[in-house]
C-alpha cells in the first residue's frame, strides 16, 4: 500500500475562510501520521500565465513556480480548496492549474505522466444552499483529473457566506468525516464509457 502525503493547496482571498475551515475538518479524518502540507496560494502568488508554446523563446521560472511544482509532485493526493467564486474556481486556483499547462512542457515533459494515478480532489464553501450551482467547480477539476489520467475524489461541499458559518452546515461536516475515507475512482470525460 502506497503510503499517502496530501497537499491542500488553499485558494481563497480571505485567510481562515470557511473553505479552509471545511478542509480542515476533512483532513483531521485523516489517519494519523498522514503527511499533510498546507500552502496558501495568496501567500505563493503567481503571474497570470504566458503561453509561450508557440515562441521563439520560452517563458522563465517565477516565483513560487518551483516550490509549487515540488509541493505537487511530492504528493500523492492533491486537494483544491477554493471557495465559489462566480460559479468556479478563484482565480488564485484557476491560475496554479493554468501551470500545469507550462509544467507539461518545461521543466519536465514527464509531467503528465508523474501526475498519472495520482488524486485530485476538491473542497469548497459556497453562499447557495442549491450545491448544483458548483458544478462547473466539480467539472473543472473532474476534467483536470482526467486530462492528467488522475483519480478523482470530488468536491466536499459547504455552506457559509458569513465567517465560521460554514461550522454551522452540518451535513457538510458530516461528509468531511468520510470524504478522503475512499478510493477515489480514475476520472473521466462525459464522453467516455
């Protein structure tokens, strides 16, 4: 058995959001001696992304890049939190994925396949009791997954607008008592059987 080491990548523009609040309920399931690494993407900005594929040259290294690219590859589980921005992710974690494109290519063209049977999940609180307002959240990360021939876990979904109020869901933290308890199945396009 493959012993697992989860990066919780937080995506929110508010610290101590009620998305880190529910990710954490999550990761407290975790079994003990679970290795868990914990970066704040505000904390690790990045640049917008430059396409460069095209290019005569290619787009340097920036800052944060290489710790993020290490902090990936060194874990076996990769959790999103990142609050309901208008319907998706924030743009802190839309802007981390959009590396992926660059890291396909440079450093490492091995990228995709050193990210292959790896799992991605997702956690997020959100202002709307209706939970089919995330969807377009859940696909992002559900076609992410399985672009890179990942396993995908979902997304725990939360309630809260308010500071803390997330705590008050409390089928939301039900679900965090189980949600990383599975194995998350290989992901998959609509359009594959």
């Amino acid at each position: 058995m493959t012993t697992r080491s989860f990066l919780f990548l937080l995506a929110s523009a508010r610290p101590d959001g009620n998305t880190e609040l529910l990710a954490r309920a999550a990761a407290e399931q975790l079994p003990p001696g679970t290795e868990q690494r914990w970066l704040d993407l505000s904390a690790y900005p990045l640049p917008d992304y430059q396409d460069t594929r095209h290019a005569n040259e290619s787009w340097p290294g920036q800052d944060h890049e290489a710790l993020l690219y290490e902090a990936t590859l060194g874990a076996t589980d990769i959790v999103i939190a990142s609050p309901l921005y208008w319907y998706s992710l924030s743009a802190y974690a839309k802007r981390y994925l959009d590396y992926w494109s660059k890291w396909l290519r440079t450093p490492d063209p091995q990228f995709r396949a050193k990210m292959s049977g790896r799992t991605l999940w997702g956690v997020t609180a959100m202002a709307h009791t209706e939970e089919e307002v995330a969807l377009p959240l859940e696909l992002t990360l559900n076609h992410t997954a399985a672009y890179m021939g990942m396993r995908f876990g979902g997304v725990l979904l939360g309630n809260g607008s308010r500071p803390g109020q997330v705590l008050e869901d409390e089928r939301a933290l039900a679900r965090a008592k189980t949600f990383f308890a599975s194995e998350a199945p290989l992901a998959r396009f609509p359009y594959e059987s």
